[in-house]
C-alpha cells in the first residue's frame, strides 16, 4: 500500500453538494512537504479506504465517514480524488465535508475483510 502511518492530510476542496458529491481536493503541497508532523505519504494504488473527521476531533462513527478513493488526478496545487462516499464494512453514513476535515489514511475494518478474504481465496486456490 506503500502509505506511511497516521498518515493525515486537510481537506481542501469539499464535495458539492458536501453529502453527496463524489470528488475531494488536497492540497500537493501538504502531501509533498509531509504536512507538519504527520509526514503523510498517501497511497497511490486505488482504491483505498479513508476516514473523514472533524479536524482535531476524535473520530467516531457519529462524527466520521469512511470513504472508498477510487482514483485521483493531479493539478498544479490539488489532488483531486474521486470517492465512493458511505463505504466500508461496516458502512458509515454520508456526512458533510467541509474544507479543514481530517483525511485520514489507515487500516480500516473493509482493509482487514479484503486481507481475509484475500488468503480465503488463495488457500481455497492452493488446497
């Protein structure tokens, strides 16, 4: 997955409409320069999951949303990705995005079932 741990960057484009809109921005600069203390290095084979927060609050199933990043483009100033929004298993509900929430990239519960099943299928292959 090649992504570093606690890997946190800000949103800073938001979806439009905020609960429904399928693309997010981040700024290059704050994935290039490490972002302060969190050194983020994001993942670059899609898809993977992420988690939407508050900034500076604990997330919660309340106040989160994991989300699938299916892909991404490059500007000069913004990774745009492109999201499913309310993914995971278990899935979290839409929420509203604004600029300054947390991304954060980490394992998540959909990582570990994939890894599972993952090893199902190749022992089931390999028997």
């Amino acid at each position: 997955m090649g992504v570093k741990d606690l890997a946190l960057v800000s949103v800073a484009v938001a979806p439009s409409p905020a609960t429904s809109g399928t693309t997010l921005g981040v700024l290059l600069s704050a994935i290039n320069s490490g972002g302060g203390g969190s050194s983020p290095i994001l993942p670059t084979t899609y898809p993977f999951y992420a988690t939407i927060a508050p900034s500076s609050t604990r997330p919660t199933r309340s106040n989160s949303e994991v989300i699938k990043v299916v892909s991404a483009a490059d500007d000069a100033t913004y990774r745009t990705y492109t999201i499913t929004r309310s993914s995971g298993v278990p899935t979290t509900a839409a929420r509203t995005i604004i600029v300054g929430d947390d991304m954060i990239v980490g394992l998540s519960a959909q990582d570990w079932i994939n890894q599972v099943e993952g090893s199902f299928l190749v022992t089931q292959v390999f028997s």
